[in-house]
C-alpha cells in the first residue's frame, strides 16, 4: 500500500534518462531530506535493489513502501511530455517509412498525379471505353481477392489451429515458473463498461503477484477514470493517465503503455472483452514452442451477443470464418496475418524492437502484423477466444468499418512504399497475400456497390444495356463477380459456426450481400476520410448491448437467450 503521495514529489530530482527504469524496475525518488533521498518502491527493497537505487540517485537514499500502480501513474505524470512525445513520434522518427503520419511518400504522390493525368486524358477522349475498363479491372481485381479469401480459408479448415494447448499443460504450470504478463487495456469514455471490464479481466487465472494491468486513461477522461476509482480495482490493476497529444488514437494510448510495461509478454484487451480465463497460460506454452521469430500470436474473437440482432449475427459470422479458418490458412501457409484489435500476445522486447503500434494508423493492429512480417519476424495464431460485444447499431457499424477500411487503405499506402524492398523481405508469395488482402479487400467493398446497380439494372431492365453501351465481355465479369463471389462468401460465411457448433447461425449467410452493401457504403466514407482526415479515429461506442457474456441482465436490457 502506498505509504506516501506524489504532492511529495520533488521534479528536480528526476532523471529523464532513467524514466523507463522509474516504471519497469519499481521506484522512483520523491524528495530530498537532510542529505538522503526518499525514494519509493515497490515489491519487496532488497539488498541488492537499494544499493542499485543509491548508485543510480547518486546518494543515500530512504525507502517508503509504494504499491507498483502508484510508481508507474507518477512515473507518467512526471515525465508526461516525454512520454506523449516518444508515443506520438517515436515510430516516425525511428523508421519514417513504416509510419502513416504522411499519407502519401513523395515517390507516391508524383505517380498518383501521374496516373490521375493519364486516366484523365484517356477518359476525355474515350470515355466509354475508358469507364469500362476500369469496371473490368476491378471485376478482376474483386474475383482474384475473394478467390484468396476462400481458397486460403480452405486452406485453414483442413487444420487445427497451429499453437493447440492441451489442458493438461495448463494444470503442469507452476506459478513459480511464469513470467510477468502485462495486460494493456486502452480506454476512452467506457464509464458504463468498467464494471464489466473488471468483472472480467478478473477472471483471468493467472498469479496476481506477477500479473500488471494497465488501464489507459486519455487525460480528458474524467468520467471513466472516476468510474474506475469507484470499482475499487485491485493492486494490479494500474490506472495510467495518457498524456494529451496528436493524435488521439488507441495505438497512441498502447504506446504510453508499451514503455511503462514491465511484463515479459504483453496482451491488448478492449474494455468489454471477456477473454477464457486460461488465454494468458496458453500464450505462454505456445511461446515457449515456437522460435524466436514469433513475436506475436493472435487469439480468436467472438461475440457473446450474437443473437442480438440480424447485424450482429453477421458479425459473428464474419468473425467465425476470419479468426477460425482464415487466420488459421495464413498461419500454416505462413502469409503476412493482419492482427485484430485485441488478444494479440506479443513478445514485449520484441514489440519495442518492432517501435511499437503506428499512432497515424487507424488499423494500427493489421500494420503491426504486416510489419513484423515485412521485418522477418512470425505472426502465429493459438486456440483461445475472447468475447466481445458485437455492433448492434448500423450507423455505429459503418462508423467503425469505414475505420477499418480506411486503415487497410493506409496500410497498403504504408508497406507499398519500397516495392523492391517488399519483395526482398516478404517475398513474391507473401507480397502477393499481402496485396490481395490488405489493398485487395477495400478495393472488393468499393466495388460491390457500382457492381451491384450494374449487374441488377443490366438483369433487371435488360434494355437499359444498349443504353449504357456495355461491352458483353464486362456484363459477364460483372455477372461472374455477383453469382460467383457472393456465393464463395456465403459459403465461407456459412463453415464459420461449424468449428464451435453454432448451427444456428448457418441460414443467416445467405444474407451476406446485403451485409456487403454495408461494407461499400462504409469504404466510400473511408476513402472519404482517408483524403480529409486520414488520422481521424472514429471511436466506437461500447456497453449498447442488451446482452452480457453471462447470459445475464445486462443494464436496461433483456436476458440473453439461451
């Protein structure tokens, strides 16, 4: 327990140079008295730690007992500007190549002009020719991606998920032999979820004596760091104030906590998921399998509200086939694998080597995948699932798609910079993957609409044809991509429920065409936003549900059925 309060602090005696040993070793001096420096600490003051302590204060010290969430919050508040800094730039300084803060590189924006001029004059002088090629194109284009999607994800169901945990290796843990693990949990105005955040997170199994999470509180955030306060989380937890700075993203926040944590591996959860309580113990099996290449390896995720409603039964869909079957094809096929927004375990030096999340990225978990990919290093996947609460609101599910969408967009921008240098290190096979995934799947949602009203008005009111002047050859593309690529997705989307039993599930993939109109609209707006505000982040509204991951009374809403 915290003996003393950081009112005390003297900010003359603090060491900039030493503000990461502050966090991740424990102490941190307060003030000067009579010659010998108060400095606090937490864990247990050894010999060895305070003569280490003394050499680096310079001096004699005193030592008053501090919990490790008091060292840490002080330790930021202390060195705030520093640390809003280094998590706001530390990536673009460090490797400007990989960092999403410009757009466009220089070498980008002369062949975009270039392009764009050579488009224009074709189009003013055949511009119906020139219309249809493009929708011929990005038939092909649509057709070859969502051709990878399901052959790969085929791919995925002939096997078990590659890191696969047995039971019994989780009972032969020892809790002397695990590591620390921190747990990074970013939030910005989730008040009406913190109760179930610590409901949660307090189920994980795991020794609390070396188990650190770190709640990220944005400054302006009274409200959710008052309604922390209220919980009464314990000594673990750690409430962090995140500095103010640009931009205000989530991977900004996951990098304040990336330079505090002290954990040998390191998780990412959103305030409302509900990860199995072993997920950290199977991460720790799985990492001492596996060589020192993997620095990362991916949970699945699910919704605990599926049957909300019809949208969130697509999402559960979607999800099933991405995380249990897609992800599952990229790892034994070892392609570049885009991480989802949360459960990603990552080796934490690792991570640091890597710089970090990209602040500049509103998908910032898909780049780091590709990233590390594109810098020789292994993204895996293990056999654990975290819940989470699906979007039950369309116009909250465009929001937070158009966010997705437009990350993809960044990130293809970002990794297509140094095409030779893409090759060298991922590969024709990899770079491949990584095109039709990361740049591929955007240009598929765009596509779907135009695709759609040309395909039904040329079936529907055939004379509109002549009209149009449409070449046969791109009426059959346009018809091939509706009839083809709609039925691979159904189908992807119907294998999804299979893996968990969710058989229920199964007849609601024949409406996965509309929920693809979904997607177009979302990437128009993306691709909106990428050109007006390509850091914005559209934040996603949590706690609606009227479901809980219990099956319980969630507040103000219904009992889940079973």
């Amino acid at each position: 327990m915290t003996t003393d309060t950081a009112s005390s602090l003297d900010a003359r005696l603090l060491d900039p140079a030493l503000r990461t040993a502050y966090a991740r070793e424990g102490w941190i001096p307060l003030r000067r008295e009579d010659g010998v420096v108060v400095v606090a600490v937490a864990g247990e003051p050894t010999a060895d730690r305070q003569e280490r302590i003394s050499a680096a204060v310079g001096g004699p010290i005193t030592i008053v007992p501090w919990s490790w969430g008091a060292v840490t919050a002080t330790t930021v508040d202390g060195f705030a500007a520093q640390y809003a800094d280094q998590a706001g730039l530390g990536l673009y300084r460090t490797d400007p190549v990989h960092s999403a803060r410009h757009v466009l590189s220089r070498g980008q924006q002369l062949l975009g002009l270039v392009l764009a001029a050579i488009v224009l004059l074709v189009g003013v002088r055949w511009p119906g020719e020139a219309a249809m090629a493009l929708v011929g194109v990005s038939s092909l284009v649509f057709l070859a991606s969502t051709m990878f999607k399901f052959v790969v994800a085929m791919r995925g169901s002939r096997y078990d998920l590659v890191e696969r945990v047995e039971r019994a290796e989780i009972e032969a843990l020892h809790d002397d032999d695990l590591p620390v693990y921190t747990i990074l949990v970013p939030v910005f105005r989730e008040a009406r979820v913190v109760s179930r955040l610590m409901d949660n997170l307090g189920r994980v199994d795991y020794p609390t004596d070396k188990l650190e999470v770190i709640v990220l509180v944005e400054e302006e955030d009274d409200e959710t760091r008052e309604a922390i306060a209220r919980s009464d989380p314990p000594d673990h937890f750690v409430v962090v104030t995140v500095p103010k700075g640009a931009p205000q993203t989530k991977p900004r926040a996951c990098n304040v906590g990336l330079e505090v944590a002290r954990g040998e591996f390191l998780v990412i959860y959103d305030a409302e998921d509900a990860p199995e309580p072993d997920q950290l113990k199977k991460a720790v099996l799985a990492f001492r399998r596996v060589d020192h290449r993997t620095v990362v390896l991916q949970a699945s995720l699910n919704y605990f509200n599926a049957r909300e409603n019809v949208l969130t039964r697509m999402f559960t869909l979607e999800y099933s086939y991405w995380f249990d079957y897609m992800l599952t094809g990229l790892d034994v096929r070892d392609l570049p694998i885009p991480l989802g927004g949360t459960s990603n375990h990552f080796r934490t030096e690792a991570l640091r080597r890597l710089g970090g999340w990209d602040p500049f990225n509103v998908t910032e978990d898909a780049d780091l995948g590709i990233r590390a990919s594109a810098l020789g290093y292994r993204v895996g996947v293990i056999d654990s699932t975290t819940m989470e609460e699906g979007t039950s609101r369309i116009r909250i599910f465009i929001g937070q798609r158009s966010r997705w969408v437009k990350g993809y967009l960044q990130t293809a921008l970002v990794h297509a910079r140094q095409p030779a240098r893409a090759v060298s290190t991922l590969g024709a096979r990899r770079l491949a993957s990584f095109a039709l995934l990361i740049f591929g799947t955007p240009l598929t949602f765009l596509g779907v609409l135009p695709f759609t009203v040309l395909t039904l008005a040329t079936i529907i009111v055939p004379w509109t044809s002549p009209l149009l002047d449409v070449p046969p050859l791109v009426l059959w593309l346009c018809l091939i991509n509706f009839l083809v690529g709609n039925a691979l997705m159904v189908y992807l989307n119907m294998m999804g429920p299979y893996k968990r039993g969710e058989f229920w599930l199964v007849g609601w993939a024949v409406l996965n065409p509309l929920y693809w109109l979904l997607h177009s609209i979302a990437s128009y707006k993306a691709l909106w936003q990428l050109i007006t505000k390509p850091h914005y982040w559209q934040k996603t509204e949590h706690g609606l549900s009227t479901y809980d991951p219990d099956g319980g009374h969630a507040p103000g809403g219904a009992r889940q059925p079973g």
